[in-house]
C-alpha cells in the first residue's frame, strides 16, 4: 500500500524508470492525484516515495498521466548523455496539457 497522496488517486502508470542502489533494481510507478502531485514509488519497497512532483496552481488536479519516449531529430545536436529522451505528459483538472521533460 503506498501512502502520500491527500487527495482521490486518479492515475496510476509504470515508469521506465530503474533505480539501481546497493540492495538492487527499483522498479517505479508514478500517480497522479486530486491533490495537484505526482509522486512515484519504489515498488520493491512497497512503500517508499521516491520524489513528488507538484503540479502548477493552476491545474486543480493530476487527472491523467503518461510516460512518452520522443523520437530524436536529426537536425538538433542531442548529445546522449544528457537526458533520456523520456517524457511524463500529464493533463489536469482544468483542461491544460503539461509536459515535464
């Protein structure tokens, strides 16, 4: 059971995310609440936050989140040891479209 959110839970996604610490591999899930955060947990631990991220005051709500892998342009320098190349979208409440890259 993971403990955190002070609002209904209203979405609920894997991560692609693996933290590797001294005990292992992490696997994470985030959430998404009415509480305006999104929090990802540690799955192994069962009930460990891992970190929280706060939406903006306008959004009145996490109401749904995915995790988007971009496709990389050719014409921009990326260099590949900065960043993942992943992005958790998120919309809210009051109808905005976020992007955390």
């Amino acid at each position: 059971m993971f403990n955190g959110h002070k609002g209904r839970v209203l979405s609920v996604e894997y991560s692609p995310f693996i933290i590797k610490d001294n005990i292992g591999n992490s696997y994470v899930i985030c959430s998404g609440s009415s509480d305006n955060t999104i929090r990802f947990w540690d799955i192994r631990s069962n009930k460990n936050e891992l970190y929280m991220i706060k939406g903006d005051d306008e959004d009145g709500g996490i109401m749904h989140l995915k995790f988007l892998q971009l496709k990389k342009n050719e014409k921009r320098k990326i260099n590949d040891d900065i960043g993942c190349g992943i992005n958790l979208c998120y919309c809210s409440n009051e109808g905005f479209i976020r992007i955390w890259a």
